[in-house]
C-alpha cells in the first residue's frame, strides 16, 4: 500500500499526521503564483495607463482547494487502512474531531472522507455522534465472494484463451509483490497489494467499468467482521493466500482453464472463510 497518513504502505501506523491543508510554499523564486507580475504589452510602459488596453485578469487562487482535496484523500485512504487493519472496530462510534487530532487536521476532511466511506457502505452516520462502523457477518463475505467468483472467474477464462504468455509474464512482479506484503503480516499492506494484482489483471479485458465494480467488491470483502480483530486472519493465511497469485499466473500462462476456474474459486471462497 501507498496511502494513508503518509502512503498506505505505512498502513500500519494508520494515526501519523497528515499535511495540514494550507501549508507549504511554492518553490523557485518565492513569489507566489497569485503574484507573479503579468508581462506587459507590447507598447506599454511601466505605470502608464492605456485606454485601448484593459488591465491583463489576475488567475484565481485554486491553490487551497487543490490542497484540501489532497488532504482528503489522504485521510480517506488512511481511513480505509485502518478499517481493514481493525484500527477502526466494528460497532464503534467514531467522531470527525477525534479522529482529526489523531490525523494532525481539522475535522473537515475527515468528515467528508467519512461519508465518502458511508456511500461505500463501510460506516453509517450517527446524528450527532459520528460515525458507526459497519457490523457484517460471515454470510456477507460469503456473498461477496460469490459475487467476485460470478463477475471474475468468467473473464478470467476469457484472458486466458486471448492474453499471451508476454503479457502475463509482466504482471509476475505483482503476484510476488504480494507475497513480500502478506510476509510482513500486516493485512492492510497486504489488501492493498492485493488489489493491485487482481485489478491489474481485470484491466487486461479493456473493461474500466467492469474493473471498478471489482475493485469496490474487492474492498468491502476486505473489511473485518464482527467480533474480528487485526489478528483475525494471521501471517500464515495471508502467506498461502498470496501465493495462490503466481499459481494462477502459471495456469494463465499454460492456458489451462480448469486450474484457472478451480483456482479463482478456492482464493475467493479461502478468503471467505479466513475473514
């Protein structure tokens, strides 16, 4: 992972402080953008006023709003981390000015990434509390997984029939990625990394939509459940889990649909089951 406070793949230290909005300078000469004399026309003098030539429109400063925007990102992209990490429990109230002291910011952009969360179902606002995070059951992963099997296995065959050998072999350094991510234990690192892989090799088929509506099934079975802490699922599961990557790059590359089909359905109905 390469988000969070800092990047995810400081995700396991998901409460470190994050930039401020507002804060920085602009590099080079110092002067700010908004500043920046205009050149002047051809024919003009410095201080002279023309009746012909109206004055050159100052930009407008968007400068702060980019810098929010940046910063939002970055707290929902921490947010996400702690979720799955189990940082952020399910059925606990989080409020945007707690969790804004954790981060270093004011609670603005820590709300509005809490209800970006809230529109992807992860936490649910409670009135003048906060917000709740999201209780699921194992049904729920498991019906998650049948619907990542539904949408992923079929496409998966499909590449495997058209993708040559070449274009699956690019993709090797992700499934070992993986591997590097589950040895250290961490699940959030690990989530990410495994997101990348699966959403690297959807993008084969051509389909953005289809790899978005993947990538968000992916993210919510990645949540913990109830009762589950960041231990749930251990070193050990997320080891095996990973190398079930490469073992399906190998039968991509063979061309052999029923390891492919038996392999697609056993990591998703494992991580089902692990939690």
């Amino acid at each position: 992972m390469r988000q969070g406070a800092q990047g995810s793949a400081e995700a396991g230290a998901p409460w470190t402080a994050v930039g401020r909005a507002g804060s920085g300078a602009p590099s080079g000469s110092g002067v700010p953008a908004a500043q920046a004399r205009v050149p002047q026309q051809a024919g003009a003098v410095r201080g002279e006023h023309t009746h012909s030539e109206p004055p050159a429109p100052v930009a407008p400063r968007v400068r702060p709003v980019v810098q929010r925007a940046s910063v939002r990102g970055q707290i929902l992209d921490a947010l996400r981390a702690a979720l799955v990490a189990g940082d952020l429990r399910p059925g606990e109230v989080y409020s945007a000015p707690v969790l804004g002291e954790r981060f270093g910011v004011s609670a603005t952009p820590v709300r509005e990434a809490m209800q970006q969360l809230a529109l992807e179902g992860a936490v649910e606002v409670v009135p003048n509390r906060g917000f709740r995070v999201v209780e699921r059951g194992v049904r729920e992963l498991a019906e998650l997984a049948e619907v990542r099997a539904l949408i992923e296995v079929p496409v998966m065959l499909r590449l495997a029939r058209t993708v040559p050998a070449e274009r699956w072999a690019e993709l090797r350094p992700l499934a070992e990625a993986t591997v590097r991510a589950a040895s250290s234990g961490c699940r959030a690192t690990y989530a990410e990394s495994d997101r990348g892989f699966h959403r690297a090799v959807l993008s084969l088929s051509g389909n953005a939509q289809l790899v978005q509506i993947a990538e968000d099934l992916h993210r919510r079975a990645q949540w913990p459940l109830v009762g589950g802490g960041p231990g749930i699922r251990g070193r050990a599961d997320l080891i095996a889990d990973a190398h079930e990557h490469t073992a399906l790059l190998d039968a991509l590359v063979a061309r052999d649909l029923d390891v492919v089909r038996a392999l697609v359905g056993e990591h998703f109905a494992g991580a089902a089951a692990a939690g």
